[in-house]
C-alpha cells in the first residue's frame, strides 16, 4: 500500500488559519477529503495520514470526523495543549478512538526556541508515550537542539520530524542543520518525512537538484528504514502540484532497492503510525 504520510484538510477560516498570508492565496479555499481523493486515485496512492494544522482540540475532532468517511484517511495525527494542567484528563479521553494515532503541536511558532524542554512539555510526552500515541515533531532548525534533548530525555515516546526540519534550501544554507540531523537521527526512536522540501525552496524555480543534498545528509542520516513519504498537501501547492512533491522523491528514491522504496512509500509510516490498529 502507498501511504501519504502527511497532509492537510480544513474549512478554510481567514481568523482560525491566520498563517496563511497574502502570499500564500491559493490556499485560501476549503480543502475536503473529496478534493484530495482524485488526485490519490491519479498517483496511485491508497492512504494518508491527515495531520493537524490548527491548534485547537476541535481541529482533532474536524480530523476525526473526516476520517470517518473517508476510506483514504488511515490515520490522524491530531491536536494537543503539550502545556495543558489537565493533559492525563485529555489523552485518556482519547485513547480509543478509531484512526487517532498521535498528536502534534506547531512547536515552530513558539517564540521561545527551547519550548520543547519544558517540563510541563516532558511531562505530556511521557503521558503520550504511556498511551502508545506518536508525536510529530514540528521545529525550525534552530530548535533543532531543543528537540535532540527531548527525544534523549523519552527513550520511549515514537517521534517523526516533520519536513526534514524545514532546511533552507531557498538560501542554500546547510549547517548547522545538518549536524543537528546527524545527532537527532541518532536516536532510533525518531523518525522522518520526507515532506515539506519544495516549499523550503524558491516556490517559483525550484528544480529536484535542489532538494538533492539535503535528501543525502538524511538519508545518510537516518537510513532508508526510517523514512517516510508525505506530499504535505495543499501546503505543496505554493510551489508545485501533488505529482510534481511524489515525482521528485520518486526520481530520487530510483537509487534504493525495491524493499527500501516500499519502505519509503508506506511501510514505515504503517509500521511507526500503527495503522492495522487504527484503520479499524
């Protein structure tokens, strides 16, 4: 099975998703299970992970919901208050629920780099952790280092970086974030997408070989096992379409045995998000 390991739905609301600017209009629109389904039908992939992009515990319900009517939804990677006095009361609420695998909050928007190592935030990742719930990891590089922390400090929480941790590629900078890949995919309870990549390069002439070595360093990094394909659609369409995401990690993924592109293109998100589980 094909498995897209990371995208997006919402009703749009111009208050509700204010980080969708004036420059990023063609997202400014309703994007619905029933938009998406055709467009997985035209590039053969059979599932998604929905993940949130609202914060807020009713954009888990929204997600949730979808799901329910939706055969191409496998997974939901939802909302959570990683600060929140009562998160034992609100994860046991859902544990349970069909098709929730995990939570994420927009770490990249909190104006303190160091967030992650809060010990309220400790303390949510080990009531995550004892639920069997994922967590993905939404950092700039320059949270980078607070992220390495935390996963050393939850040697059994499942973690996936989101985006590669959004290099960038439009500036061609290249470290120190890649150092602090090198180090984070040390760890092998941690996780990576290969998502999010066009949109870290220049939206209107990004060419594959610029995404190239930033793939390497983390492929290197982490290795082919420990690798996930996301389109992070409709983000993607800033800069290029569904096929034009899927072909470039395709065209670059041509490299790996048959087994490791399986691996890439659904297994390890199967396997890292539960998916027998909460495809029930």
């Amino acid at each position: 099975m094909v498995i897209d390991a990371h995208q997006h739905f919402w009703n749009y609301d111009p208050r509700r998703h204010s980080w969708i600017n004036d420059s990023m209009s063609v997202l400014k629109r309703d994007f619905l299970p029933a938009d998406l389904a055709p467009i997985l039908d035209s590039n053969q992939v059979e599932g998604t992970i929905a993940v949130q992009a609202e914060t807020s515990l009713a954009e888990t319900e929204f997600l949730l919901n979808a799901a329910k009517f939706s055969k191409n939804i496998l997974g939901v990677v939802g909302w959570i208050d990683l600060t929140g006095p009562d998160i034992e009361a609100q994860l046991q609420s859902y544990v349970g629920r069909p098709k929730l695998c995990g939570f994420r909050h927009v770490v990249q928007d909190e104006p303190d780099d160091n967030y992650l190592l809060r010990e309220d935030v400790h303390r949510c990742m080990r009531a995550i952790g004892i639920r069997n719930f994922t967590y993905d990891l939404l950092v700039y590089p320059r949270q980078l280092p607070a992220a390495i922390e935390l996963v050393s400090r939850c040697p059994n929480q499942k973690f996936v970086l989101d985006h590669c941790a959004k290099p960038l590629i439009k500036t061609r900078q290249f470290e120190p974030w890649a150092s602090h890949i090198r180090e984070l995919a040390k760890f092998p309870h941690v996780c990576c997408k290969l998502s999010g990549l066009i949109t870290e390069a220049d939206w209107h002439s990004w060419q594959p070989a610029d995404l190239r070595p930033y793939l390497d360093l983390v492929v290197e990094a982490f290795g082919p096992s420990r690798l996930m394909f996301g389109s992070d659609w409709p983000v993607c369409l800033l800069a290029g379409d569904y096929r034009a995401v899927k072909a470039s990690i395709e065209s670059y993924a041509e490299q790996f045995s048959q087994r490791e592109r399986d691996l890439l293109f659904g297994g390890v998100a199967a396997q890292f998000y539960g998916l027998k589980d909460s495809a029930t």
